[in-house]
C-alpha cells in the first residue's frame, strides 16, 4: 500500500506589536453590529419607556409627538372596551420598536 504523507508548516509570526485601537474599534463594531452603542440601544430603549402605561412615552421618544398625542386620545374611548385598550398598549410598545429601528437603519444609510 502507498500511503502519502503530507507535512504541515505552521508559520508563526515574529512580529509581536499588535494595533490595540484597531483591535478595539474592530471589536466594538462587532459588538454594536456596526451602527454604535446608541443604535444597538435605541430599539430597547423604546421598548422600555413604551412599556409605561398611559403615557406612550415610546412614540415621543422617536420624535413621533403626533402619533403618541393620538395614541393618548385614542385610549379615552377604548378605556370603556378592555381589550381594545390592551391592543394599543401592545401595538404601541411594537410600533416604538419598529420606528426606533427603522430610524437606526436610515442614520446606517446616510453615514
């Protein structure tokens, strides 16, 4: 039987001066996903200040002011039907989300 050998060469590098900046930076970028540490928050953010009932804290938070003011008026009549007014908190606290998302991605774009 014939059996062919391979040799492996590790080569290992002498130099030894490692860039810690760069390393840095290449490492926050993976942790943030490469849209920074406010990006990578935003959306959570959102998400917590939407989860105050009544207030609707989450649309102001994006700089949708009109859109959390009508959330506001729109609960006064659905307070009367449960689980009407437990659709928009629950809508509100996704729509927070998507608009903080979606704002993270457009700033991607433009820089």
């Amino acid at each position: 039987m014939d059996v062919d050998e391979e040799e492996i060469e590790i080569v290992v590098s002498s130099e030894k001066h490692v860039d810690s900046v760069a390393l840095g930076k290449t490492l926050w970028t993976e942790i943030t996903g490469g849209v920074g540490i406010w990006g990578a928050f935003r959306p959570i953010i959102a998400v917590v200040l939407s989860l105050v009932p009544f207030l609707f804290l989450g649309q102001h938070f994006n700089r949708n002011h009109q859109r959390g003011i009508d959330f506001s008026f729109l609960q006064i009549p659905l307070a009367f039907t449960l689980i009407l007014w437990i659709a928009l908190y629950f809508w509100s606290i996704f729509d927070a989300w998507r608009e903080a998302s979606i704002q993270v991605s457009e700033s991607q774009v433009q820089s």
